[in-house]
C-alpha cells in the first residue's frame, strides 16, 4: 500500500463580483485573514489553516456544494494561524495537522476548542533524488539535528555525494515544524535557526515542495503525501524506519502527526454537516486519495 497520492490543487470556490457587499466582504474576511467577525450565513463556512489539512477539506467542500453548504477554505498562517482566526471568531473551522497546546488554549481562553481527528500523516525529512541516490537513504535523530542546525554542510558527512547542503525549514507554528522539533529536541526548545547562506525558513506544504525540488542538495520536512509523482524528492529513513502506512498506524514512525478539524464548541449545524462528510466512508477516501491515513487504519 503506498501512503502517497496524486495531488490536486484546492478546489474552493469564489464568490463572483457583483454578489452583495456584505458576502464579498465576508468571503475577503476567511481568505485573508483580516480582524473581524466570522458570524456567517446559514450557507456559508469558513475554514482555514494547515496546508496539510486544506486538500481534504477542499475537495469536501466541492462535494458538498451540491447539498447547498457554501464553504470557503484558506491557508492563511498554517496550522497556528487557524487556531488563532478560530479563536478571534473569524472562522468556524480551524484545519490544523499539531493538537492544541496549552499556548493555544491561554491565547484564547474564552474559546471552547473541541478538535476533531479526521484522519493521519507522516511529516519526511525529504531531500533530492541526487542525494538519496548519492547514499542518504536513513538518518538518526544526530543527523537530523545536524542538518537543521547547519553543524553538517555537505552531504559526504552522512555517507551521501559530495554536495552542499541547502535547508529549507517551516516557520514556527506550522504543524510540520513541531513534529521536526518534537524528534530531535522533545520537551526542549530548539535553538535559533543558523546564521548561513544555506539555510532559509519556507511556509506552506507547496512552497517547501517547489524550493526543494529547485535546489541542489536541498533537505527539508515536508508531508509525505505531497512528494507522490515528484520523482526527484524521496523521503529518507528515520532511525532505519521508513513512513509507510504500517509503521505510522503502528506509532513505529518518529514523525507521524494526526490531522484535525477544530471548532469553538462542539460542532453544529453546517460545521457539523462537513465534518460528518469527512469522517463518513466517502470522506475517509479523501485521506487516501491525498497520501494520507484514515481514522480506521489508525484504530480510531
């Protein structure tokens, strides 16, 4: 079974010009991110956050635009973006590929945050075809903290081809980065990024993606299911296990996440609609259709 698949770009839908002011506005609001509001119609959802979740909840929204249920989904800031807009009241729904921390919660202390788990993903440390053929097909957490900490600058020093390293880390408060920093550093606090022309910090799970595959010896941490048909990234090892299905469901994988929809109180009407949509069988296939595990496959 492979844990990637086929990406398609988000599918939500915009609002045509002419439309009334106050929906204009209103869709302006869930794109962008802006202060302000989220009371939506009785047809309209905002959802917004990970990059990760995003693909999932596009392609249902789409589905469920034939029922009458008008959801717009953005990405604006990640994961740490939508818990902030979900507790600022901008948004209904908070996608989010990290569970909620104490930090969240203090943020916004008058907000009821009920997470939904809708499904899993592995997060790779990813690097070039040249390098992973070069030899670099595992890692150790060592190895990992090395690159990221800019102390391994040439991928001869992990046995791989005599090549610079370019690292292309997620800003803080993406998903991805917390479960990069949950492997190497646990409990602790990573220190501040290298002071090196090789090193830049990316954001979205798109963006990571077209900078590693532009750059020569590029390494970064990135969603597994966004590598499927991009034959020149491969997802390396970690401690001698790779991200497949069965070492993720099994917790054998290091850097494995679960994948959540988040609401201010329990979800109802319209949030609760979508949200059933994607927990229901036809849902779940969405998972896999973008690289990702089902709640079934993790025992959920």
């Amino acid at each position: 079974m492979s844990f990637h698949a086929t990406r398609r770009p988000s599918s939500a839908k915009y609002l045509k010009a002419g439309a009334a002011a106050g929906a204009a506005l209103l869709l302006g609001t869930a794109l962008t991110g802006c202060a302000g509001s989220a009371k939506a119609d009785s047809t309209t959802l905002q959802a917004s956050g990970s990059t990760t979740v995003a693909p999932v909840a596009s392609d249902a929204a789409e589905a469920l635009k034939s029922r009458g249920l008008k959801i717009t989904v953005a990405t604006q800031g990640g994961s740490a973006g939508g818990i902030s807009q979900l507790g600022l009241g901008q948004i209904q729904i908070a996608l989010s590929s990290k569970p909620l921390s104490d930090k969240d919660r203090q943020a916004a202390p008058k907000t009821d945050y009920v997470p939904t788990q809708i499904g899993a993903d592995a997060v790779g440390i990813i690097v070039t075809k040249q390098v992973a053929d070069g030899g670099v097909k595992n890692l150790t957490k060592e190895q990992v903290k090395g690159l990221f900490e800019g102390t391994i600058t040439n991928w001869k020093q992990v046995g791989g081809p005599d090549l610079k390293v370019f690292v292309y880390d997620k800003e803080p408060g993406r998903g991805t980065r917390e479960v990069l920093d949950k492997f190497v550093y646990g409990t602790g606090t990573p220190p501040a990024p290298p002071q090196t022309g090789n090193f830049a910090i990316v954001g979205g799970n798109e963006e990571t993606r077209t900078k590693l595959e532009s750059t020569p010896g590029a390494v970064g941490p990135l969603s597994t299911g966004f590598i499927e048909g991009h034959d020149g990234l491969a997802a390396v090892s970690l401690e001698g296990t790779a991200p497949t299905p069965e070492n993720v469901a099994a917790n054998k994988y290091p850097m494995a996440r679960p994948l959540f929809m988040i609401t201010n109180g329990k979800p109802q009407g319209g949030a609760k609609d979508y949200i059933d949509y994607i927990l229901s069988p036809e849902g779940q296939k969405l998972l896999t259709k973008h690289g990702y595990l089902t709640r079934q496959q993790m025992g959920l």
